[in-house]
C-alpha cells in the first residue's frame, strides 16, 4: 500500500489577504465545501492508503491548526520542520522516516494546496504511476495541458512505455513564453508538470545521493535520531545547514537526463489554487458568474448589477457591490483587497511592499 506525503508549506502570497504566514492557503476551505485545501488532500487519498500512512511535513506554526484539522492522523506523522528549506529536504525527511518503517515503500508526494475536480481518475492515475515506481522508476503524474499556460512549468515527453500510458521524461521546462507554450500544447509531447511524485523510498533516497550528498548525508542524520530523545537536538543542529532546493532542481532533472524518470499523463480537473481569479474560475458561480466564499452566514454580501466578481467575505462585515465587474473583493479582519481580476497574479507585489515597509504583521 502507497505511503502518502503531504508537503504543506508556502504562505500563498497571490491570495493575500486571506492566505496569510501563519495561516496559509491549505488551511482554508477553498474547494468550494467547507473542507480545507488541506482536508480535501487527505479525502482524496482514502482509496489508496490509510491514515497510518499519511504524512504531512509543515512548519512548526502550523502543527496546531493541522493536528486540528487532521484528527484521524496519528500525532507521528506530523513531520516539523523548524524553518523553511524548500520542497526537497522537506521530502526527503518524509522518504527517510518511511524508509526506516518500510526500506522498499513507495511513497507519494501531494501537495496541500491543489484542487482535483475527478478524484476518482486522480487516483486511477496515481495508481499507473505506483505501477511505474515499482519497477524502479522516478514517477511523476504530468497534467495533460488544456491551454497554452505560461504560469506552469512542463515535462517533455518521449514515446509511451510498451504501449501503456507511462512515458520517459526527457527534459523538465522551465515556465515558458506565450509562443512556446503554444507550441508546447501543439505538440502532444509536452504535460504541465504539477509536482506529484511517486517512487521508491530507495530508490530516490539513492538518486538524493548521487546528486545531493550534503543534503542527503544530513537527512540520513535526522533520520536515524527520529524517535529518539536526540531528534529535536539533531534537527535544530542539522536542518539550518541543508540546501534549499525544489526536489525538480535537486533530484528529478538530473534523474530525467539519466533516463530514470517517467511520467502518467492524467485528466482530471487539477489546478494549483494560485490566485483569486483561478479561484472563480474553478468555483461554482452564480447566474452572472459571481464566485462568493464565506457570503453564507449573515450579514453576508450583497451583490446588485455586479458580474464576474471574486469576493471573498471573512471579518464579519457586510460586503456590498454595486455595478462593477470582473473585480476580486477580499475583506478579513485587518485588510481589504479590491484588484481587477486580471492582475491577480500581481497580489504578492502588495505582500512584497508589506515586508519592504517592515509590516509583516500583515503578512
């Protein structure tokens, strides 16, 4: 049975005000129901492992909220990092402690923050890829691009393995122009690279090695103090001096040019969350294509002659719109955003100014 990570960092700066530091995107309930981003992640998981063998690896201000969330987890398998250091030492930590379980596990890694629109052919997919990582192989489930997307990087692939659906990645692509992402959708070679991994605990710690050695000398450091009363010493000593590095920079494009990589195409409704207009676009909305979350409780929001708008209503207030359109409206409970919908992608210049003028309590 699949060992299941769940990397749950990130402070999603794109939907500022309501993502914040110490409450980032997964912990809110944006999948259009009253379960978080967070708690979805898990939901989706439950055809393919149980709550034993469910991980997920956040920051120490986030252990609280997502115990809270998480109560069938086992309190073990909430992994702690002390400080941010990117996605690879976060997954590598989770691949050691299940290797000590289990040498031979396969393991996947999903993030907290996405949305899976079919979680029945997500996990179809996921499956071809368990598939695929037993037999050695670094799996990744590409997503099969529906338009020529500049805002996500791309796996390159060759010809399909024996006739079935994996496929060797060759190259992993950076976030491309306008023109090249187009020439990417036409291709039929090209998937959007959502960062979803499955392979063996070995194997890739063996990969981590060869490519990363002071990374992976370090986590083997962690690893064999975990459950030990030397685990918080080690960790606080260790941890600072590890690299910080994407796991796609660190181990997956090395691991491609060697011909150990491979990918499931799959369709099934993902997308990353990342701003509030990809929010109303995936969201059900109203007759004029209003998206409204946390509007269910009074006083609410009141919309009049309004089209095309985002709001997000979380102090407590009244939000009223009058005539506008194609505007995102974000109102909690020490800031208001009011942006038009397309420079959603901008929000986190608003962040970045914020921690220019030294008021990180907003942030």
């Amino acid at each position: 049975m699949l060992y299941a990570v769940i990397p749950a960092g990130g402070s999603g700066t794109r939907l500022w005000p309501l993502s914040r530091a110490g409450h980032p995107k997964f912990l809110h309930p944006l999948t259009g129901s009253t379960r978080s981003l967070l708690q979805a992640t898990v939901d989706r998981l439950t055809p393919l492992t149980t709550a034993e063998r469910t991980l997920v690896v956040t920051g120490a201000a986030h252990v609280a909220a997502v115990a809270r969330q998480l109560t069938g987890l086992p309190e073990e398998n909430i992994l702690v990092e002390p400080s941010p250091r990117d996605s690879c030492a976060a997954i590598a930590l989770a691949a050691a402690v299940i290797a000590a379980r289990d040498p031979e596990a396969v393991m996947g890694s999903f993030a907290a923050d996405h949305l899976i629109g079919q979680p029945d052919r997500w996990a179809d997919t996921v499956r071809e890829a368990v598939r695929g990582a037993e037999r050695g192989l670094l799996m990744t489930v590409g997503i099969t691009p529906t338009r020529a997307e500049t805002g996500y990087g791309y796996l390159e692939t060759g010809d399909p393995v024996d006739g079935g659906p994996l496929r060797p990645v060759v190259e992993f692509k950076e976030k491309p122009e306008v023109a090249v992402a187009e020439a990417y959708l036409r291709s039929g070679r090209h998937l959007w690279n959502a960062s979803m991994f499955v392979w063996r605990v070995d194997v890739f710690l063996a990969e981590l090695a060869r490519q990363q050695p002071a990374l992976h000398a370090g986590i083997t450091a962690i690893a064999a103090a975990w459950g030990t009363p030397e685990q918080d010493d080690v960790l606080g000593t260790v941890w600072p001096t590890l690299p910080k590095i994407s796991v796609d920079y660190a181990v997956m494009e090395g691991a491609a040019t060697a011909g150990r990589v491979a990918t499931v195409p799959g369709d099934f409704g993902w997308n990353d969350v990342g701003d509030f207009h990809t929010l109303g676009e995936v969201l059900p909305a109203d007759e004029r294509g209003n998206v409204v979350l946390g509007g269910d409780t009074k006083p609410g929001v009141l919309l009049h002659d309004s089209d095309d708008l985002v709001v997000v209503a979380q102090s407590g207030r009244l939000v009223a719109a009058l005539g506008v359109r194609d505007l995102i409206v974000v109102d909690t409970h020490d800031a208001v955003l009011v942006c038009p919908r397309d420079r959603a992608q901008d929000v986190k210049k608003l962040v970045d100014d914020l921690k220019e003028r030294g008021e990180e309590g907003h942030v």
